[in-house]
C-alpha cells in the first residue's frame, strides 16, 4: 500500500545509489557555481566545451571500473591497457595501416587481457588486486614493445594527412552539433552500459555478485561468465580512451594512461559507487566524473598548483570512501538490532 503511496519522486530517490548520484550531482554544481564566482571565465562556452571533452575520457574509465567495483573487484590494468590501446592503434597506423583495421587489433588486444583479467579472478580465484597488477605489466610492457620501447612518429607519416586528420577529428578535435565528438562517443557509451547495467539480467547478476557471491552461486548465477563481462567492460572503455589520446596527441605515448585506474576509482566511488560491492550506478559515476574535471578545471583555472589539484581530489575520494564504510555500518547495526 505504502508503495502505491509513493510519488515518482520517492521512487526515483529510492532507487540503488541514485541518493549518492544526486549528491553528487548537488556538489558537481555547487563546485562549479564556486569556481565560477572566482574566476567568471569559467561559465564561458569555450570552456564548458572543453571541459565536457576532457570530462569523457574519466567518465569512459569511470564506467570501466564502476562494473568491476560494483562485483567488489578492482581493475588495475585500465591505465596500461589505454596505453596498449594507443601505441598499438598509432604504431599500425604510422605502419600505413588502415585506421578502422588498426582499432580493431587494439580492441582485440585489450579484450584478450579482459578475459585473462576475468578467468583469473572469476574461475581461478586469484584476488583481483593482484590478478590485474600482473596484466597490467604485462599490457604496459607490450605497449613498450610495440614500437621498439619508443614512442611512434605522427600518425599522419604513414597514413596521410587526410586520413590522419579524419582519425583525429572522429576521437577528439572534430564537432557534431556544436559539441566535441570525444564527448558524444562517451555518452552513447555510457548510455548502453547504463542499459545494461540497470535494465538486464546480466545488471542485476553483476549487482548479486557484489552483495553476496555466495548467495549469488545458490541463486544460479554464473559467476566466472558475469565477472569476465565486466572485466570485458573495462577492456572496451579504455580502449576507447586510448583511441581518444592517441587522436589528441596525433601520435603514440607510451605512458599513455598511466594511473588512470586510479582515476577510475574515484569517478566511480565519488559518484557512490561502493568499492566493497554492490553498490552504486553509472548516473553517479557520470556525476563523479564530472566533479572530477570540473575541480581539475576549476582549480587550473584560478591558477593552484598541480599538487594542491591532487590533494584536493585525494581528500574528496577517501571522504567519499570513509562515507560509504560509515553508511554501510549503519544499515548493518540497525539490522543486527532487529
């Protein structure tokens, strides 16, 4: 009866994790409200441009590691597989390769490393943290090797220039609707692995896992199959991201990517997507991720230094960790009352 009761609005906030998203949400706003009374520069269209293309690449990593948390896993790999993804993608196409031929090896590549990442911590029980700091040397020391342990000359040295700027243009400077096209490849991304996550089976096995693995194997989940999925997640994501840096740079950088599972993380936790599983939704890590790139361009905007940029978004992740261990403490205390 009470749930007849409700009005849509109830129900929308009672949804799993939309509370966290919203108060994400809530602080995206203030923050930039904030930054912007500073330094007005920051409300110009230009910058709310380039901040909505830069917010992608932490939103696509967000939506990487979001999947593998919400298990109560963790990808460590993410970084070195966006850099893999760069240096094989700019190193075939400096080869004269064709650029859609080139994408594709590199998805390969990275969703080969998704499955070793999901059969070792799914099947052979490997503790995740460790599974994946292998292959995140293993993928790191590929993207090394790729191209001789240097970094790749301009893309267009060996495709062209038109063809190079086609490439450049699709991932990163090229417009649609006056709006980058880094941002819309983000969105639709995001919009399908929201669906995903939300609206099928596999979502709510992925949800099941994380609450209680064990409870998950007596309800017929298969474990390995949904844990290799959102490691496979994780590999399509930051593919994508390192298609989107190889465009930005124009060329192959080895290092592409480096800590960006770390940024991952806090997309996904500042959001309200739990690190201890079961928790949150991609609407808060699209929240988190744009929190993060607003205070990373707020902060450069009034002119801080890079240092006091890192222990400003340090101090709002573990305050949104410590959040999530307090509420969670909460909920298991008035249970064990009842």
């Amino acid at each position: 009866m009470n749930n007849k009761q409700q009005s849509p609005f109830k129900k929308f906030v009672g949804i799993r994790g939309m509370g966290a998203a919203l108060t994400a949400f809530v602080g995206l706003i203030i923050i930039y409200i904030a930054f912007g009374i500073i330094n007005p520069a920051v409300f110009s269209g230009q910058n709310i441009l380039n901040l909505l293309r830069s917010m992608s690449k932490y939103l696509l990593i967000g939506i990487a590691q979001s999947y593998v948390l919400i298990t109560g896993n963790i990808d460590l790999s993410i970084g070195s597989m966006v850099g893999m993804s760069a240096m094989i993608t700019a190193t075939l196409m400096t080869g004269g390769m064709n650029p859609i031929l080139a994408i594709v090896i590199a998805l390969v590549a990275c969703l080969a490393v998704g499955v070793v990442n999901g059969y070792l911590v799914g099947k052979f029980k490997l503790p995740p943290f460790i599974a994946t700091l292998g292959t995140m040397f293993v993928a790191r020391g590929i993207a090394y090797m790729v191209n001789g342990n240097r970094n790749t000359d301009a893309i267009a040295t060996g495709v062209g220039k038109d063809t190079a700027d086609t490439f450049q243009n699709c991932f990163y400077y090229g417009k649609t609707l006056g709006i980058y096209n880094t941002f819309w490849i983000a969105l639709i991304i995001f919009v399908v692995f929201f669906f995903i996550l939300s609206k099928t089976r596999t979502g709510r096995h992925i949800y099941a896992i994380g609450s209680n693995v064990d409870a998950a194997k007596l309800s017929g989940v298969n474990v390995v199959s949904t844990t290799v999925k959102t490691y496979l997640v994780s590999s399509v994501c930051s593919c994508v991201v390192g298609l989107i840096l190889c465009a930005q740079a124009g060329m192959g950088n080895m290092e592409a990517g480096n800590m960006y599972e770390m940024y991952g993380v806090a997309a996904g936790v500042i959001g309200g997507v739990s690190p201890l599983g079961g928790t949150g939704i991609l609407l808060g890590t699209f929240a988190g991720a744009a929190v993060w790139q607003t205070l990373e361009n707020g902060l450069n905007m009034i002119g801080a230094q890079v240092g006091i940029q890192r222990v400003v978004i340090g101090v709002i992740v573990v305050a949104a960790v410590l959040l999530d261990v307090v509420v969670r403490s909460g909920q298991f205390g008035r249970h064990k009352k009842k």
